[in-house]
C-alpha cells in the first residue's frame, strides 16, 4: 500500500533497505542525530586509495530516515571522498523521488553523517 505523502522510490528503500549493516573495520565511521525528531543514522565506509568501497548504514528512526540511509549507501559507494563531501541534502531527496518538506530534517542526516565522518580524512 502507498503512503500518500511518500514515493514510491522512497517506499522502496525503506521497504528493501539497501547497504544495511557496518563495515568492519571500519576507515571512517559517524554517527548523527536528529535533535527534533529523534533519527539517529550511522554510517561505515571502507577507503581505499582515497575512494569508498563499501558503504553501510544503520538507522533507528522513521520512514524518511532508514530510506535515506538507504539512498546513501547507493549515492556513495563508488565516490572519491572529495566526491562524497559535496553531496548535498537536495542529492538526498532527488534519490528518494521528494520527500514531504515537514520530514526533510530526517533526510539530511546523510550530508551532516558524510562530513562528520570523512572531513579529517
């Protein structure tokens, strides 16, 4: 059944979540929080030669948040790390077909994660 407020692109990734998990060991890892809804998302990478290999999320929140965790691991994998620094939270919503403007906060977990973790690198 699809939610109204959602896409169908967003349905998916929350649906059948892609890149779940961690890496171990992990070559950089974050963790960020929502403070007005409560979203927390993790994410892992493996680097190699200044490029992310693997890219994994672990997410404890809503709909918007686990889909864009989900996003993230497709939006990443593959990048240089100075490729993964520019992704912008609109990146995020276009992957996920738009997300409803009262649930975008959760969304921009993934940028806020990606600078967290890879900015010292």
């Amino acid at each position: 059944m699809r939610h109204p407020q959602y896409s169908e692109t967003l349905l998916d990734h929350f649906h059948h979540p892609r890149g779940a998990g961690e890496v171990r060991p992990a070559d950089a890892e974050a963790v960020v929080s929502s403070p007005i809804h409560g979203d927390a998302l993790r994410l892992t990478f493996a680097i190699e030669a200044g490029r992310l290999t693997t890219v994994r999320f672990q997410c404890r929140g809503c709909v918007v948040a686990i889909a864009a965790g989900s996003a993230a691991t497709i939006l990443l994998e593959g990048r240089t790390t100075a490729e993964a620094l520019a992704l912008t939270d609109d990146d995020v919503i276009r992957a996920l077909g738009g997300v409803p403007e009262g649930r975008r906060e959760c969304s921009v977990l993934v940028a806020r994660t990606v600078h967290q973790a890879l900015s010292g690198l």
